[in-house]
C-alpha cells in the first residue's frame, strides 16, 4: 500500500505509519496511491481523483472538507475522512489570541515601539470582561472558544441553526438576534451555500458600531470588500483573521485594511495538533487496513 502525504504534517508521521505500506511525499506518484494525506493546500478535486486510479482512502488532517469534491470521491468509491475533533483548542487558542490582540492593541504598539515611536496616549484599550461574545456556528471550536470568554467574564450568545440549546452560550433563533448584541463576534461555522458572504453589507449593518469580527472558520463565509468598507467607515473596530479566500490570498483587500490582524491560516497549526492528527490518522488507517 503506497499512502501518500500530500501536505505538512508532523515529521514523525511517515516513521508511525511505515507499518502500513510505503509512505512517500512524492507528489509525482499519485497515480500509485492508495491513502492520500492533504490538509488544506492539496485540492482534491475531480481531476486529481481521475488522475489517481487507486486512491481508496482520503484523510483531511483538520476539520474543513471543502478542499474535496465529496460527491466525486462517493461516486468513485472512495472513503474520506477528517480528523474533526483534534484541532478545536488549537483554532480557539489562536480566535483568543486575535480577540485579545485587537482591543490590546499589541500588534499596533509593537510595530510602533520598532519605528521608534512612543504612541502609549494614543493606544486607548478595552476590556473583554462583561463585554458580549456572538458565536456564529456553535459546534466543537465554537465550545472551546465560548469557554475561554467564560472564563474572561465574558457573555456569550451563539447562532446555529442546528443548535438549540447549550450549556456554554445562550442560544439565539437567529443571526439578526446575535450580531446587534455582540461586542465581538466570532465566525465559526463551516463554508456551504448558506454561510458563504453570510458576512456582508446587510448583515455588518446589523452589528453594534464599534464591533471586533474574529474569522477562523472560512475566508468566503465573509464579503471582503463589505468588510473593508465596515473597517474604512468605523463601523467595525477591529478585524482579526486567520482564513482567506485561497491560501496564500491574491490581492485580498483585507491584509492592508485599517485594523486587521492577518494571521496565515495557522489555526490548526500547533505542534500538539499535528501530534494528535498523526495519531487519528494512524488510527483510521489501522481500521481501513483491518476492515
Ligand atoms: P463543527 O462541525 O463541530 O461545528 C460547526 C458548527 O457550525 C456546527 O454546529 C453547525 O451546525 C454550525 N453551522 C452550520 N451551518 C451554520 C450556519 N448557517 N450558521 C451558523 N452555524 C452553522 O466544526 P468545528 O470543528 O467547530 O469547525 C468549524 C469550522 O472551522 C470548520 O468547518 C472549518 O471551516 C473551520 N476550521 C478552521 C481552522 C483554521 O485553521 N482556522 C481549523 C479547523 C477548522
């Protein structure tokens, strides 16, 4: 059995599985391959499954499964899998982190302290205590962030139309009775057709003026000019974002937008994540191997 690691995963990994098969990096074999390994960069699209006639199992390393055309593989009879629940701290450490920085105004007084500026009357911050946290999407990240405001004394409130009742957030029958409340708001729901540029003109006039929008679920789930002109006007006072419309973005008007912190999608990327990716992995290709 030939796997095959087509993204960045721990280096112990090919070392853990070599007790399958053949583990290469070689993208060139993936005709030969049996498991594909991606992340996010590799796109597993109808053309790479027609260009890889053994391809069986598929792993996603992570959460998302929009990098795979999922109708597709089903058709060709081929499994694929996420390792759903491995990344949830990591993702909310670094939404905490991005919520944190922006009324803290780290990045802004870091870069200022290293062009030689002394900006402290300037750098007015803000608290999260007792400020109200919107959750959009209240699934395994959206926990883990809304326990973290807990424990900054933060009120959270959350969306998901598949969500009733929650024992973290008080949940709300709809997004327009989230986002006018929320000092903060959190996009954490994945990319469909219903919550792409679910972030947009009509709904960022919906929200407090002076509202933080923190982005680790998906790039497109938000309209990036409507942003951009929210941030431009004030409307919004801070942008915090680790997900683009690609990886790297082309041309995003957000990087240089006025306060936004622009983080390289990173959410998953933790040394203790990819450790317990690998071992999911070995998992279900142990169970794939046996089955
Ligand atoms: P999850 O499936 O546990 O939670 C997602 C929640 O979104 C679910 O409860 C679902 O009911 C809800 N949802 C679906 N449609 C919705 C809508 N229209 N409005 C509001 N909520 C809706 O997934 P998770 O593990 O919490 O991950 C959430 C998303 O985060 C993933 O889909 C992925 O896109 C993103 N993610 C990003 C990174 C990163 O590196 N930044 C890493 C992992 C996951």
């Amino acid at each position: 059995m030939l796997i095959l690691l087509s993204d960045a995963f721990d280096p112990g990994l090919p070392e853990k599985l070599a007790k399958y098969g053949e583990v290469t990096d070689d993208k060139g074999r993936v005709a030969d391959c049996e498991v594909v390994l991606i992340r996010s960069k590799t796109k597993v699209t109808k053309e790479y499954i027609d260009a890889a006639p053994n391809l069986k199992l598929v792993i996603r390393g992570g959460v998302g499964l929009d990098n795979v055309d999922l109708v597709y593989a089903k058709e060709k009879g081929i499994i694929v899998h996420n390792t759903a629940a491995a990344s949830s701290i990591a993702v909310a450490e670094l939404a905490f982190a991005l919520m944190i920085a922006m009324p803290n105004h780290v990045t802004k007084g870091d870069a200022s302290m290293k062009k030689g500026e002394w900006i402290k009357k300037q750098l007015k911050r803000t608290e999260l205590y007792k400020k109200t946290l919107g959750i959009l999407g209240m699934g395994r990240i959206g926990t883990e962030i809304g326990l973290r405001a807990k424990a900054f004394g933060m009120n959270v409130i959350a969306y998901d139309p598949f969500v009733h009742h929650h024992n973290v957030a008080e949940m709300k029958k709809d997004i327009k009775d989230v986002l006018p409340e929320s000092d903060y708001i959190s996009l954490n729901m994945p990319l469909t057709d219903d919550t792409k540029g679910i972030i947009s003109k009509d709904t960022l006039a919906m929200c407090k003026d002076g509202a933080y929008i923190v982005n680790t679920g998906r790039g497109k789930c938000v309209v990036e000019e409507d942003v951009v002109a929210a941030l431009e006007s004030g409307k919004l006072a801070g942008y915090g974002n680790d997900v683009w419309y690609s990886d790297p973005p082309e041309n995003s008007p957000l990087v240089n937008a006025p306060n936004v912190i622009a983080i390289p999608h990173i959410g998953a990327s933790t040394k203790e994540n990819l450790l317990r990716i690998g071992d999911i992995i070995d998992q279900l290709i142990g169970e794939y191997v046996n089955k």
